[in-house]
C-alpha cells in the first residue's frame, strides 16, 4: 500500500511524524508537507508563485518533502510529479485542534485530503480535539485502523473521511461515531493595535465554544468522548432549494 | 440598502469597479477588498499575521477600503469593525474568469460570499467566463436584477449564489437558468524548472477543457449562453453514505 502523507501544521510538527509512524505498519509512506505551519489556508492553492520542494529530516533520517506550499499543493505536488507511483491513499494530519463544523471550510488539513479525493484517491483528515500537550497516541493508532477498513472497503468518488478525535487517554474513548457536520464555527473578532510606528494593525481572535442540538453531529460526538468519523463531499448544490429559486423567475 | 463588496482580484481590479459602479443604484456601497490579487486562496483567512487596512481612491475619489489579506478577511473585517451597520447584501467580483464546478472549492471570490453566508449575510457571488478583453456591462447589469430581487426573497441560512455569466454580447445572452455545480475541475500540471542559481523550482500550471452529461450543470448553462445561477451551501456532508458508512463497523 502506497501511503501520502501531509498535514498544515508543517513537516517538523509532532501530529505528522507520530502519523507516519503508525501507518508505516501498513505500507510505503511518502510525506510531503508545507516547510512551516499553514493553518487556515482553506483549500488554497498557489498558481502565481513558484514552489520549493527540499528533503527533510527528522531524528536524523530522512523523512519527506518539505514543499513552500499549501497542504492542497503538497498533495497535487506529490502524484503529479514526486511520486513514482500514485497513492493507494492519501492522509493528512494528525492536526492539533478539532475540525469541526464550517470551521472545516477554513482546515489546511481537511484541504490537504479534499484534494486527494478529487483526485480520485481514498482520502483521510485526522485532527486531535486539543491545542495544548497533545497526546498523539490514541489518534495514530486510530489512524491505522481507518485506513486498513479503507483498503478493504470503497468511497464514493470524490468523498472522504474526516475524523476527529477527543483528547483524553485511549481508555477513556468510548468508541467511534459516524456523524454529520454540525453547523458551528468558531466566533471570531478583530484587536484593533498600533505598531511601534503609530500606524494601525488588526489582528483575528476567535474561540469555539458553540453548542448544537443535533445528536448525531461531529461537535456532540467528540463531547461525549467519541472518535467522529464525517464523511464529507464538495458538491456544495443546495438542491433543496433549486425549486425556490426556479420561481424568482430570474 | 447598504452593500458590502469584495473580490480577489484586488481592489484596483476592473471587475469590482463595474460592480460597485453598477449596484450604487440600489443602497450604500462599501468596498473592502484585497490590496492586490489573491486568486486560488480558497477559503484561507489570515490568523498568524496582522492585517492593514488602506484607503484606496480611484478616478480620483475614495472607492474602499485595501486590506492586506483574502476575500474572507475583508469580509470579516468589514462586517466586524470597518462599517457601522450590518451589510444587508455581499456581493464578490466581477471575477475575471468563471467559477464553475469543484473549481469553485480554489476561488477567492466565492470565498468573499461564503463568508458573508456564514455569518448570516444574503451573499452573491459573480463571475465572467473570459481571462481576456472582458466586457462587464452584462454582469453588472445582471448583479442589479439579482441583487433586487435578493432584497425582496429569502434564501436559507448558510445559502448564497453563485453566478457566472457567459462572455458574449448582452444581446446575444439567451437568459438565465437555476443550475447545479458541475462535477469537474482544472486538469492541472507541474513544469519543473532551474533557478538563475541552477535550483530547482515547480510552478502549476492548468487548463479547463471539461466535458459534463449534466444538462442542469453550470457548466452547460455557460457554454449554452446562459447566465447560470447555483444556489451553494456548506454542509459538506455525505448523507447517502452514512447508512453504508455505518456498516464499516469502526
């Protein structure tokens, strides 16, 4: 099994190397990941600057490409052009912090995946639901086990797996949910500052705290100690509404 | 009625010009768009740095406000802190070039309206199907009737339009259909190249030549001289997988 991986938290984050160390036990592993954090690209990609591509290592080997880019462009990088051969997979994460609700919309790490979907491959975000002492152990081996039900199984094209997982010790996780996306997002606002130079700054704040009532949801799922398993897909068609929007007679 | 207006083309773009131009009949403008290009940024918003906010004239006269970050940031930024009231509408464009099919996932103009719709804002976005010698005339007079017709209906929460409108004579438009997002994308590749220092350097490069069975699609409403109107929401869940999902047994 050919394995890519990628992430936005860059390649010298702890979440993509305790990643890659778990899937090695399933087959050959290709990590190529953005030189330095990449968090809330959404799905960009870069069109009108060139991309570097350098080796990486870690604990003194080898361990993937460090590409100048977007998570997005990382994948299309690697089976477009680095890999010899496509991948059977591809995983992107494990992100520090939940992506949950619309605030996958703006996920460098549910992009890094989208991609890979779009191209026709399997594809998989992980996230671990902390930011802060992150214990990557429960998500890695949780990510081995996805991924092996994957090879064995089928995905709809162009639809994939994002997962999220709680912080708390393996023990304590009561086991897995398939879930939809809650429809939170983070609450966010601007600082308002003055450089050392008198001129004005702003800079984006935010927290999530939301609630949602939708039992079945990715937000409530991870709440309640659940590893959150969302299947996603990009036709964004609201054919509900098609209808509706008939009778305007536009 | 006051009307927020963005684009990621950058606010000295040619196509936000018309745009504001033409929707000055309707209410109270208010541009806030990027400082310059920032195509394919997706749905990124900018958290690791600061953004700035300019004033920018054009023909000689205060046309909006430049800030240094994507059509999402602007977006964020206007409604939160640049204007006193809430915008009753956001409107994203004119982009050069259509926005059609999962492309739409890379586009910062749909971007600008998909944060207006996240945070409860009726939302347009609207594009002209040519990178050359574009002529606006017709979109802009579309972003009039629609935009009217947006004040007097509703559209359900977390639901905006996204419209593209063909590059050919106003005359010559055939009229207008409800479509859905098409299933294709850019085919997309990699030249490798050498730096002057002999480094080596990717850059993307892409053409969009697709082909869709979908009658109902954007893509053929455009190609068939239409003016295409799709109605995009973002829960990205894939309902009619979830039974099956289910069955995997994580």
């Amino acid at each position: 099994m050919e394995i890519l991986i990628t992430n936005d938290d860059g390649i010298y984050a702890e979440g993509i190397y305790a990643l890659a160390t778990a899937l090695k036990k399933l087959g050959n592993i290709t990590v190529v990941a953005p030189d330095a954090q990449r968090s809330a690209v959404g799905h960009a990609i870069t069109i009108v600057d060139p991309l570097r591509v350098n080796k990486a290592r870690r604990n003194g080997r080898f361990f993937g490409y460090a590409a100048s880019g977007t998570p997005a462009d990382c994948v299309k990088l690697a089976i477009k052009t680095l890999m010899k051969k496509k991948p059977d997979l591809v995983v992107s994460g494990i992100n520090l912090g939940a992506n949950i609700g619309y605030n996958i919309l703006y996920s460098g790490t549910v992009s890094g995946a989208t991609e890979g979907a779009l191209l026709g491959i399997p594809s998989l975000a992980i996230s671990l639901d902390t930011f802060t002492k992150p214990d990557f152990s429960a998500a890695a081996a949780f990510s081995v086990k996805i991924a092996a039900s994957m090879k064995k199984r089928r995905l709809p094209a162009g639809t994939l797996l994002n997962v999220n997982v709680p912080a708390i010790k393996a023990s304590k996780i009561k086991g897995v949910r398939v879930t939809s996306q809650s429809r939170t997002s983070f609450n966010d606002w601007f600082d308002k500052r003055k450089d050392p130079h008198g001129q004005t700054y702003y800079w984006m704040d935010g927290d999530f705290k939301p609630k949602d009532s939708d039992a079945a949801s990715d937000l409530n799922a991870v709440k309640a100690g659940y590893i959150s398993v969302t299947p996603i897909q990009f036709d964004l068609t609201d054919y509900k509404f098609i209808t509706t929007l008939d009778t305007w007679k536009l």
